[in-house]
C-alpha cells in the first residue's frame, strides 16, 4: 500500500520561495505533523512524505498512491483543495486533516473524502485501516491525545534542503489568547512528553539545528518550569548539543538555573511574544500573563542574552487600542527592548479563535469570500477592518516599523553588539539579513494586494 503525506505550499507567503533566496531555507519548518503521522504507520504502508514548500512534485510522474493525506493551516487551504482535486480525480481516497480542516470541517470535507479534525493520533490507524478496506467515513474526530505514547516522528523520510530539524515536546497552551487557535486545537491542559523520549528523538535529527515546535517550551507554572529544567538537564547530558530555538513567553528570564541549563543543551534563540507595547493591547487580546507587574522587559532581554541566547520578539499591528504611529512605536520599543529580530504581523482573525467569533459578529472581516481568500490568511495581509485604520494606513504602519527596525545602520549596530558580547554574530547577520530580504518581498506582495484588491495607497 502507497501513502503519499502532503505539506501544500501557499504562493503568497514570501518564506517558501527557497529557490528565490538563500536566507529564506532559514525560514522554512519541516511537516512535523505529517511526520508523527509517519511514525504511527504500520510497515506494511510505503510512505512518501511531499513538502511544497520546498519545491511541488510532478504528481504525474510519481506512481498512483493508495491513499493521500494532506495538512494545512488555513492560508495553505486552497493548495490542499487543488492538490486534493488532482487525486481524487485519479480515483485516489484524500484524507485531509490539521487545524484549518478542524475549524472549517465542511468545507474540508466537500474537497476530501475523509477529516479527521484535532489531533489524529488516536484515530490515524483506524482511518488506515478503513481506507485499506475500502470504507472510509466521512469524519473521524480525534481526542486530545496521550503523548506520552506518541512513537518517535519519522525524521528519516523528508529529504535534504532544511536549515532546521523540527520536534515537540509538549502540546497545548494555557494562556487563551483571543487571536490563537492553539488552545481550542491541542486544548488548555500542558501536556509533556517523556523526557527520555525526547532526548532519543533528538539524537536521531541529522541536522546540526532544530526547532523545537512546542508553542510554549517552558510553560507557565513552577512545575512545568521544572520538567523544562529536567528536559534541559538531559539533552545537556545526552550531548553533544545540537543548537535549537523554541518559544516561550518572557518568564523564561525570570529564572537563572533554567536559561542556564537551556544554553547548556544547546539553545540558541527564543521567541517571545510580546504581542503589544502597552498594557491595553494586552489586555485587548486576552495575554494577561504579559502585561508587566514591575517587570522591565529590557532588562528580561538582556538577562537570556547574557546566556548567548538570541531573542526574538513578536508584535501585532491593528489592535484596537493601536494609534497611527504604531509601527514606528513597534519598532522603537523593540529596539529599547533590545531584541535580536522583530516579526510584526496583522491581527488576523483565523477560524477557531475568539478574535474570529467576535470580528465575524461585527461584521469586520473585509476578505470574506471563502475559500478563496484563505491564500491572504498568511497574517502578513489585513485581512479585517481596523477601528483606527484604513487598509492602506495599516500597511503604512507595517512597513514603517520594518524598515526603521530593519535598516542596514540599526542591523549593524545590533550585529556588532553580538560581536561585543561574544553572542554569534553571524546568526544575527543571518537573521537580520533574512528579515530584511522577506520585508522586501512583503512590499511587493503589499502593492500587489492593493492593485488586486482595487486600492492604491
């Protein structure tokens, strides 16, 4: 039996052109998903895994598969619809599952012959099993699962061309943030995988550095804080290191044995999400845990620094507490911030998410021809309608905050302050110079949007 696994790529989302840019291959993730996917497969299945973003297979010179599964995130939706057609019209069962067709599950399910919804774990042999008998249901509904149990991602099936390996060692999110849809797909409850089994995964990834997926690595709780602590403890031990980046939220500074011991194992980069400059966006978007209670976020960044670990911080424009001048002031404060990079995105409302439910109810979601419109859903595209912006003022305020943030004399002083401390300088070149380059593409694709969205500036 022939499985074909499909990560769809989405032309408009500047970091997949890996052929057009060197930097961009630091910007591309492996299909983790798929891969765990992979690693709950019987034997008897011969499994190819296709990742688009780093280039599309000529389907028709592959042979005729038994079975497809496809992921997508909701910006990659019209891809996975087109490369589902393409089977489906060779009398190919498509399986498609992942967090768009979880939150969207009629639409996904007029495109496929099967959705599964939330995590698949539990239900992925049963669906193997149903297609190999011929007699697959329409919808299979998979639990939060056990991941203490989950096998080992099948690393060894995705091909040459990434810059990082990828693994999880925990899922869900406790905090609820009103634009994520984290917490309604893998739940509240933080769930951490054995440490062992993470260190022996580790060790199997054949590339120098590695993302770690989880969307919080250390977590929010003293316990969970500690388990970090152990899991750091053993990949030190494990050695050597290879060099990660994972993300978590700024209570990562608070604790000096933890960024310690995550240098040890290897860590080389956090990102943060700092989400807004100031306590009323926080509040907007329902991160609490962030707004500051005496906290200096400078001196929180400049404490992981000193460890060698570069820190990333995130924003997002368009809040409704957000004044024109908010880019600038992004920029401004990441930069008394001290951060190695800035990713700034517009708020996006995505299905699943509360920011979705109450955008819908008023009436603010602009590009609403569905599915079409899922290919500007890349949260680099307003999407919406903004209390205090027009499309072409939001944009503004995008590409003010990149390009002060991202001028070559700031990425020069803040590379040469990594050459001052000792805190790999030629990261920060590669990280700065592949920001800079995306905020380039992100121009073009801007006046692209206004020409075919019947707007100028």
């Amino acid at each position: 039996m022939r499985l074909y696994l499909i990560n769809p790529s989405n032309p408009l989302v500047s970091m997949v052109h890996v052929k057009e840019s060197r930097w961009n291959r630091y910007r591309v993730w492996k299909p983790l998903g798929l891969m765990v996917l992979a690693g709950l497969t019987p034997p008897e299945w011969d499994i190819t895994i296709l990742d688009e973003n780093l280039g599309v297979s000529d389907y028709t010179a592959m042979p005729r598969p038994d079975l497809v599964g496809i992921t997508a995130f909701t910006s990659q939706a019209n891809r996975a619809y087109e490369v589902a057609a393409y089977f489906r019209g060779l009398g190919v069962p498509v399986v498609m599952g992942g967090i768009h067709a979880t939150m969207c599950v009629d639409e996904a399910g007029a495109h496929a012959d099967a959705v599964v919804t939330g995590e698949a774990e539990g239900v992925w042999a049963r669906v193997l099993d149903d297609a190999r008998q011929g007699r697959l249901e329409r919808r299979y509904d998979g639990a939060l699962a056990d991941i203490s149990a989950v096998r080992p991602a099948r690393h060894d099936l995705t091909g040459a061309g990434y810059a990082f390996g990828a693994i999880q060692t925990t899922r869900g999110c406790p905090l609820n943030c009103s634009f994520c849809s984290v917490t309604a797909f893998n739940g509240a409850r933080y769930r951490q995988r054995p440490i062992g089994d993470v260190v022996r995964e580790f060790q199997s990834i054949r590339e120098r550095y590695v993302l770690i997926v989880d969307d919080n690595l250390i977590g929010t709780r003293s316990d969970h804080i500690e388990r970090a602590k152990d899991l750091f403890r053993a990949m030190a031990q494990a050695g050597p290191p290879k060099e990660w980046v994972g993300q978590a939220t700024i209570n990562f500074a608070d604790d000096e044995e933890l960024m310690t011991l995550a240098a040890a194992a290897g860590c080389r980069g956090v990102f943060i999400g700092f989400e807004s400059p100031t306590p009323e966006g926080l509040q907007e978007i329902g991160k609490k845990f962030n707004i500051p209670k005496g906290r200096d976020f400078a001196a929180a960044v400049r404490r992981i620094q000193r460890h060698n670990i570069m820190v990333v911080g995130s924003f997002i424009i368009g809040l409704d507490v957000d004044q024109p001048g908010i880019g600038m002031h992004i920029a401004e404060v990441a930069g008394r911030y001290g951060v190695d990079n800035l990713n700034v995105l517009f708020l996006t409302p995505l299905p699943g998410t509360r920011l979705w439910d109450q955008m819908k109810a008023d009436g603010r979601i602009v590009l609403d021809e569905f599915p079409k419109d899922w290919d500007y859903y890349t949260l680099t595209f307003p999407v919406a309608r903004y209390k205090h912006f027009s499309v072409d003022g939001v944009i503004r305020e995008m590409v003010a905050c990149n390009q002060t943030f991202y001028s070559m004399p700031r990425i020069l002083r803040r590379v040469w302050g990594s050459v001052w401390r000792g805190r790999a300088p030629l990261i920060s070149l590669i990280g700065n110079l592949s920001y800079r380059n995306n905020c380039r593409r992100d121009r073009q694709a801007y006046a692209d949007f206004q020409r075919q969205r019947g707007r100028s500036e």
